[in-house]
C-alpha cells in the first residue's frame, strides 16, 4: 500500500542524518503534496552524497506504481537505474514498479537531485 511504503519511506530517508555501518546516509527533504491509501504525491529532494542501494519497495497487497518527473539533476552522479521501466523518457520521467523490480540511483557527486514522484497502488 502507499500509505506503508510512505510510512517506510519517512522511516528510511526522511530527515536522516547518521552512520550506518560506516556509511554516511545524509539528509533527504521529502514534501508530501497528498497521500492516501492508493496514491501519494511528493517532492523529494536528494543531497549530494545520497544514493539509493538497488532494492525492491514492500507493498502489502495489488500492484504497486511510480511515476518519477526528475525536476533537476545533480551535476554528478545520481543516475537512475531499473531493471525493467514501463516508461524511461530522456532519463527525465520514469514510470516503473517499485514492488517487482529492484531500483536504484547511484551517489550524487556534485549537486542535487529533485523528483516529483506520483504513487499509485491497485
């Protein structure tokens, strides 16, 4: 469901700022527009030094989708990767399943990264 992944989501990224198991994870602003039990709405914002490890989101039940608009890139890095994406449009708009497939963007070098990404869970 996207109201458990959100939950995950904030769990996971939003405002953290630790060590873990020697790896700096830094800070990630996630605005939520809208959010329900099927479909969510958010600007997130990913630092320099962020990377996303190659995983496969939760979702209790149906089938789960994101619709990715990447509103700037880093200078370096942050490079989005899917194992299979329904929609990759000049590496700026993405439509993919997060539940089936494993997803990823690699370190940020230089700059920042903002998405405006659409949730949606049948």
């Amino acid at each position: 469901m996207v109201g458990v992944y959100s939950r995950y989501f904030d769990q996971c990224y939003h405002g953290v700022s630790q060590i873990i198991g020697g790896m700096m994870i830094v800070k990630v602003k996630n605005r939520a527009f809208f959010n329900s039990r099927i479909f969510s709405v958010n600007l997130v914002t990913y630092p320099t030094n962020h990377k996303v490890m190659n995983h496969i989101d939760p979702v209790q039940q149906g089938r789960y989708y994101k619709l990715n608009f990447v509103l700037m890139q880093p200078k370096v890095g942050g490079v989005f990767s899917c194992t299979k994406c329904i929609i990759n449009f000049c590496d700026r708009i993405y439509l993919f399943r997060p539940d089936k497939y494993k997803h990823s963007v690699s370190k940020i070098g230089s700059g920042k990264r903002v998405l405006l990404t659409f949730a949606l869970n049948i």
